[in-house]
C-alpha cells in the first residue's frame, strides 16, 4: 500500500479556527477512512500521511464523510426550541442519507430530553438537563459532552475553547455547524453541492475560491470577524468558509476536559482543558490593564514534529499538561507554561506551542486571540534548570505582588508595575540574554518602589516584604559585562564593617532604600503603629542616582559613632573598577539603570558570593577621586612588601581609616576646593603625605565625588590610588635630601 504525503496549506496554526481544522480532519480521516493516518506540523503548515491520494482524499470528503453528531439542547438557539433557527437541525431529522444517520439519532435523543419545553432550561433545571444528557446519550456523543462541559458538584461549567457550553453569546455553535452542513451536503440526497468541492479545496490546501458566504464565525477567526478594519473600505463583513466551521468543530471532540486536570487546576475549569491556564497581560503587544480581568483564560496549543497517528494525539490532549518547575508542579498561569515550554516539562515530541488568549477585542466580543509562538527546548539547552530556579525565588513574592495589586486602593503604579515584571519574566523564557535578565530585575525594583512609596498598602500585606532574597546566580545571569552592571553590583554588596562594634546594627546599604527591621536581619519590612514606618535612615529616593550615593555616604558618617564605627562605615563585597568609577565622573554612564539594577542587587546574598566580572584596565583613575577616596575607607590602605607589593608601592606610608565628615560634608555643598584642602587634611593626619595641596572644579563634579564614596573600589585598586596621589614615605634624617624639595603641585577636574 503507498502513502501520500498531503500538504495541508488551508490548515495553519493561527488562528484557532485553523488549527482545530487541522485536528479536524486527522479525526475524521482516521475514524471513517484511514485508520492509519498520521499527522505533523512541519514550518506551521499541517502535513497528512494517508492511503489516499488528493483526489481519494477530496472524494472522502465530498461523498463519505459522516459528520460528527454536536448537538447542545440545553442551550437556546441549538435548534430545538421554538424560536430557534430550523435551517439546519429540520433537514438532517428528516435526511435519509446514510452518512448522516448518526446525527438523526442524536437530534431525536436531545429532543426526547427537550420534550415539550417551549424555551432552553435555566440554573437547576439547565443543569439536570446535562446530566440527563450524559446519562443517556451514547457513546459516540459524549466526547462533545466531555469537551464542552464539566459538572464540578452542583454547577455546569464551561471550558472556554467551546464559550459556555457551546455557545458564545446568542450564537450556537452547534445550530451554526448544522447550518453549515446542510449548505455543503444536500440532506435529502447525501450528495455535496456544487459549491463543496473548491471550497473544500480552499479549507484543506489552501487555494482560492469564491462562494464565502456573510456567516457568524464565533471566536474562532478573529480576522472574518467582521467590523471596523476588516476590508477595503472602513467595514468589513463576516465571511466564513462553511467547511472550517464544520472541521473545526470536529477537531474540538479531541480536547476533552480530563477529571486529572481538574483536581489539579485549583477550581479554574478553563485551565482544566488541555494546555490550559491562566491568563497573564504580558509578551504580546497589546496587552493590557483589562487584560487582567480575563476570567476565560489561556490555551496552548502544541505542534508536534513527528508524526502521530490519531491514538498519539489524542493521547497527547489526554494528558495535557505542562510542568513549571523543578518541583514538577502543573503550570498554571501563562508564565508557568512559558517555563514549561522553555524546557522544564514538554513530551512527546512537541516543539512549539501556539499561545492563544481568550480576551475581549472588537468592543466586548470575546475572541481566541493569537498572542505568539514559543518553541520547545531540551531540558538542558539554554540554561532552562537555572532559569527555572532563579524564577522559583520570585515565585511567591510576584503571585503575592498580584493579590495586593488587586486588592481595594492599590495604586495603578503597582498594576504597572507588575505587568512589567510579568512581561520580562516572559521574555526571559523566551530569551535568557543578560538584557533580558536586567529587564526583569529593573522591574522587580520598580515594583518593590511602587509598593513601599504607599505605606497603607504596604501595611496591609504585612506578609509580603521587600524583593525576597536572591542568589548570587542572578548577577551571573545579568552580567553583560557593562560598567553600569558591575557598578551596580558593587553599590549593592556593601555593609557595615566587619568585625567592629555594632556592625550589624548599621546593617546593609539596603537600609538606606527600605525601612528594614534589624531584628529581621534587615530582611522584613519595619512597622509601627499607623503603618509602614517612617525611618530617618531611608534617604534613597530614586530620583538621582549621584544625589542618592553622597545621601548614603553622609547617612552612614552620621551613625558610625552611634554603633562604635572609627572607619567609613560601607564596605564592599564586591568592587568597581577605577575605570568604571572614571566613566562615573564624567557622568557617561546609564545611572537609572544602575539605580535600578542595584536597588534588585540588594536583595542578593552577597556573602562568600564571586565577584562580577571586571572589565580590561585602562588604567585612567581620577586624582581627585583618589584624594576623597582614601579620605574614606573601610579599612587600612597598607601597601608594605609584607601586603605583596613591591616596588614604589612598597615605599609608600601606610594609612589608617579615618571617619572626618568635613570633606563629605563640603563635596555635598559644592565647595570643591574647601573639601580638597580638608582631605588633604585628613590623609596627612592618618600617615599619608599628599602630593595634593590645591584642588579647583565645578559643584557637579563636587557632587559626583562625594556619590564616588558609595561605589566600593578593590584594595588594590586602593594602593594604586594612593600612589597616585601621595609621595613615598619621607627620608630619615641622615638620609635628607641637600636640596630643597620641588613645588607643590595644584590639581584642577
């Protein structure tokens, strides 16, 4: 027996219509021609394995096909009330073809349920109507049962793929389908039209033909929708190829709702269906506020590569899931399947999902929107485990983010602000370039901002807390090797000094942007008596990244000596080099995104953490930076041969650390040359000889200095400074020089 291959261009992935059609006409070319037949998604196009040959396959269609029996009589409008359109359901009751015997039984059985009902039931009596339908019906009707309806206890509800239970407002789905029947098929005879055979040839290959008829279409074909845009003049018309709403129904029967899925889909019978879930306003463009509303949910539909007879497939939507994680947890929002299909959790060889919506456009239509394509990667591609993991420590704070979003006066800065991270979140499963990365962590700074600057909402999810703690690898994952990252990083890694007094009462520089408890470990949020306090320490406002900096130098020079500090109380785990610190002064680098990348960074655990990547030295440190920066350090600057230097390093007078707030104080106020003078100052009374005696420049590079205190510098790179700027140590006295030594020289930036 030869196989032929069939390219099935009519039956794309999107929109959904499209792809139900394909699934359509595997069912029914399996069950009632070809039981052998396989099916694949090959570039989004459907490909057909089958015995048949095109015209075998066109003639099976025309003369053969025996469509599926869909009734809903509990609906109004399915044809089996007074009122309801006839055009369909009277011609098949009465038709005494053969290949429409199936549907005759299944309209007398829903009439026999009907009786003599005059209107469709409602609440109770719509309900022991289902029941009584699936009680009776036969076997070959209850997969459109299955797929259209569940009974969850006392209550009928409906997946959203099928609207309520097939039907979509005052449109049934199956009266529709019926309709369409009968203008491909003459009941009376069992013989297609004349117009059925191009218009199958344009709903299975893909090619053109006339004959579209003005017919409601459903959610199904957004585009045929008609309305506004939907032609060449300002309306368009509701055009629809009678074949794809009679297949597309016909491939629904293989997406039934599974009772597994539904003890796992947490009460929501829409992401009980097959790939279902939640929905999320994020990765497609025009997502939006209403969009968070979406009760109906998402559905992923999957592409397989491989060819699968009827049997896989239908094993495939059996099954139907998509794990999240690690934990093996079942996905159940759009970011969960997006993680899913990033490589945690997708067999039998899918390798693409169609992400579709079921969201209101077109005024309050609800439509099977498409929101996109996500392809499948192994396990061990991509970094999918990590990317896993990392997003597993922001699981619970974002699902908390959300339920506070939602909550009575939350600000709309926090609905933003969520969207946000839920879009990056997104993004990085579909991409995990340090770009990426950052996108996501600037957002969880943004959110994090957006939830404290309201105290009242903050204090009523007492629970919820700043961004959780992370691991080191997020820096890993964000390092592209930017100045504006690793300066971040080294803003965010300080605390306190090591091993002094009261070190861990001043705690990290984080207690600078949050008020934190100290009791907590400076971990949770502290509150007092009307709500999220009000703490003196917090002079981060995120508005300038330089002003931000000098405010954090001066807060902490103020409690040093309230916690027994004697050094600049801001110690780094992780450094900036002189490079960066340069680009810093001359004000070319990005400073939101360092503002923002190290308001996330501060939630990393920094200890015993590897150090960020440092960048090639070129080797242009600033003077003056050098003559405030060794003003104030955290610890000696001992450059003798026993700290492994050598050279005119070695010959330099070690310095101890000092804690003067008059250079700080005065870079604050602009006064460049008077804060010069006072560090030179500080440095010759903690050892140092400065090369300096004269310093001049603008209020904004005074400025930049004193913010230049909070970006922490590597202890070597505090040796070359004090080369820099200072001269070896002096001579013994029977080593003094004869002549008098050269001029002091004056420093202008």
């Amino acid at each position: 027996m030869s196989l032929h291959l069939h390219h099935l261009a009519g039956c794309t992935p999107e929109p959904i219509a499209g792809y139900l059609k394909a699934l359509g006409v595997h069912r029914a070319v399996a069950h009632q021609a070809d039981r052998g037949a396989r099916t694949r998604w090959n570039s989004g196009r459907f490909e057909l394995v089958t015995s048949l040959d095109r015209d075998g396959l066109t003639r099976f269609f025309l003369e053969a096909y025996a469509p599926s029996p869909i009734i809903a009589p509990w609906n109004g409008g399915s044809g089996f009330y007074p009122k309801d359109t006839k055009d369909g359901i009277e011609p098949l009751s009465s038709s005494p073809a053969d290949r429409f015997a199936a549907y005759r039984e299944a309209i007398a059985a829903g009439r026999a349920i009907v009786a003599a009902r005059a209107e469709s039931p409602k609440g109770e009596e719509k309900l022991e109507m289902i029941r009584a339908c699936r009680r009776a019906w036969p076997e070959a009707m209850l997969a459109w049962l299955d797929a259209a309806v569940v009974l969850a206890g006392d209550v009928a509800r409906y997946p959203a793929l099928l609207g309520t239970g097939g039907n979509d407002g005052r449109l049934d789905f199956t009266n529709n389908r019926m309709q369409r029947v009968v203008e491909l098929i003459d009941p009376a005879t069992g013989d297609p039209r004349p117009a059925a055979r191009p218009l199958l040839a344009a709903a299975l290959f893909g090619e053109p033909a006339p004959g579209l008829e003005r017919r409601a279409v459903g959610q199904f074909l957004p585009g045929n929708a008609g309305g506004p845009n939907q032609a060449s003049g300002y309306m368009g018309e509701s055009l629809v190829n009678p074949w794809d709403f009679v297949l597309l129904l016909e491939g629904a029967l293989l997406l039934p709702v599974a009772a597994v899925r539904r003890l796992e889909s947490s009460g929501l019978v829409q992401a009980a269906a097959p790939f279902a879930v939640r929905a999320r306003a994020g990765g497609y463009a025009s997502a939006c506020a209403v969009d968070e509303g979406n009760q109906r949910g998402e559905q992923w539909m999957p592409l397989w590569d491989g060819a699968a007879t009827l049997a896989e497939v239908r094993a495939l939507f059996a099954e139907g899931r998509l794990v999240a994680s690690a934990n093996k947890r079942q996905a159940g929002h759009a970011i969960d399947a997006a993680r899913a299909v990033s490589g945690l959790g997708v067999a039998r060889g899918v390798r693409e999902f169609v992400r579709f919506g079921y969201i209101e456009r077109n005024g309050q239509a609800n439509l099977a929107v498409p929101l996109g394509r996500w392809t499948v990667e192994a396990g061990d591609r991509a970094g999918a485990p990590e990317r896993s993991r990392l997003l597993d420590e922001i699981d619970p704070w974002v699902e908390g983010l959300r339920s506070v979003s939602q909550g009575d006066g939350a600000p709309a800065a926090l609905g933003r602000a969520l969207r946000r991270v839920e879009a990056a979140m997104l993004a990085v499963c579909r991409d995990v370039s340090p770009e990426r990365w950052q996108r996501l962590l600037l957002g969880l700074a943004e959110a994090e901002s957006a939830l404290v600057s309201r105290p009242k909402v903050a204090a009523a999810a007492p629970w919820l807390g700043p961004i959780p703690p992370l691991s080191p690898a997020w820096w890993r994952a964000a390092d592209d090797g930017s100045a504006e990252l690793r300066i971040a990083a080294a803003i965010a890694s300080q605390t306190g000094p090591v091993g002094r007094a009261g070190a861990n009462e001043i705690g990290p520089i984080r207690a600078h942007c949050l008020p934190l408890d100290p009791r907590s470990g400076f971990r949770r949020l502290a509150y007092g008596a009307e709500g999220l306090m009000r703490d003196p320490r917090v002079v981060w406002t995120g508005r300038d990244l330089a002003d931000d900096l000098a405010a954090v130098a001066q807060r902490r020079i103020i409690e040093a000596p309230l916690h027994g500090a004697h050094a600049f109380p801001l110690r780094g785990r992780a450094y900036a080099s002189l490079d960066d610190v340069a680009l810093f002064l001359d004000g070319a680098l990005d400073e939101a995104r360092i503002s923002g990348l190290s308001r996330a960074f501060m939630a990393v655990e920094w200890k015993g953490t590897p150090r960020p990547s440092r960048a090639p030295r070129a080797e242009r440190p600033s003077a003056l930076h050098a003559l405030f920066r060794l003003a104030y350090t955290p610890d000696a600057v001992n450059p003798s041969p026993a700290a492994g230097r050598s050279g005119a390093e070695s010959d330099l007078s070690p310095i101890e650390p000092r804690l003067d707030p008059a250079p700080l104080r005065l870079l604050v106020a602009g006064r460049l040359h008077d804060a010069g003078a006072a560090a030179v100052r500080t440095l010759t009374a903690a050892g140092a000889r400065p090369k300096l005696r004269l310093v001049a420049g603008s209020p904004e590079l005074a400025r930049r200095l004193a913010a230049a205190l909070a970006i922490p510098v590597a202890p070597d790179d505090l040796v070359k400074l004090l080369g820099l700027v200072c001269k070896p140590a002096g001579p013994t006295v029977k080593d003094a020089p004869s002549t008098p030594p050269p001029a002091t020289p004056t420093m202008s930036e």
